[in-house]
C-alpha cells in the first residue's frame, strides 16, 4: 500500500550504489525542469556527527530524509527531483549491518513514487570520505536492481556517459509528467 503525493507533484527518485551520478543528475534535472531537489540527508547529518555512525542513525536519517522531501515537495514545480530515498538506506542497512529496521523497510514502502532512476556503475569512482565500497559497486548495483524488481517498484536503468543518462533521464520524466495524477 502506497500513500498518495503530495497535492499534484510527481516524486522522482534516483538511486544506486556510491559513486554513480546521483546528486549530479539530481541537480541537473531540477535545473531542467526548474523545480526543487532533494539532497541525501545522511550526508549533512553524517557531516555533522562526532563519532563514528551506528545502525540507530540510519532510522534518524530516514526520518530526515523523509521529512526533507515533504518539505521540498510543498514548493516544488510539478515534479520534485529526489537525490535518493529509503530503498539506498535499506540497502545501505543490509550492507552494512545485516539487516534493516523495522521502521525503514515501513516507511519505504508507504512512500509512493513515479518513477525511480538506478543509476548504473559504469562511470568513474571519485574518493570521498563517506564513501565506503568502491570495490563493491557491481555488487550493489545487482542488488539495487533486485530489491527494486522485487517490491515491483517502477524504474529506469540509467547508464552511459553523462549526456547519455541526461538524455534518458530527460525522455524517461517527460513521459511521466504527461500522465496524469489521480
């Protein structure tokens, strides 16, 4: 069972494992479509916390990142761009942890959305400090992939170089915006 959108905007949601483009498409699909963005929570939070992070802080940053997003969603121009959701921190809890809270797999499937983006692992990986597993993308991609096969989640896979995922990304939400919101 799925919760309806807010008002008439439809919710994107890019995920995929570390390293894969997400934030850059995120930000340039909202420029495109001149609407809100919704950037990863966990990475300000994770920023901002003095000790290494626990399982419990992965239901924190599941609320933020929830909460974020109803909060872009009031101002967003038909269509809110979504840098990720909860399906990246179930998979995330998985990883890591071995499983997943309650709450998390919950509210993942309570959020209704229009279409999800998985980005595919074939451009480079850069160094960052939060990232964990550059040796593991493929991996995760596959899983990505199930987890979303599984729970029948609609999504586009999005690869190539990044004007090849601009471009499938642009025809992929176009053909969402001209359905119609019920």
């Amino acid at each position: 069972m799925y919760t309806e959108n807010v008002g008439e905007v439809k919710r994107i949601a890019i995920v995929g494992p570390e390293c894969t483009g997400k934030t850059d498409l995120a930000r340039f699909l909202a420029d495109h479509y001149h609407t809100n963005w919704v950037p990863e929570f966990a990475r300000k939070y994770l920023d901002e916390l003095n000790r290494p992070y626990e399982k419990n802080d992965l239901v924190t940053i599941a609320r933020g990142q929830l909460r974020l997003e109803d909060e872009l969603a009031i101002q967003a121009n038909k269509i809110l761009i979504c840098d990720t959701n909860l399906v990246v921190i179930k998979i995330w809890s998985e990883f890591k942890y071995g499983d997943c809270p309650v709450e998390i797999i919950e509210k993942m499937i309570a959020r209704r959305y229009d279409l999800h983006l998985l980005t595919s692992v074939d451009i480079p990986w850069v160094d960052d400090p939060l990232r964990e597993h550059p040796d593991k993308r493929d991996l995760l991609y596959e899983t990505y992939k199930a987890e979303l096969v599984k729970n029948k989640i609609h999504f586009i896979e999005i690869s190539g170089l990044h004007e090849e995922r601009k471009n499938a990304a642009i025809e992929a939400l176009d053909k969402i915006l001209k359905e119609p919101t019920f």
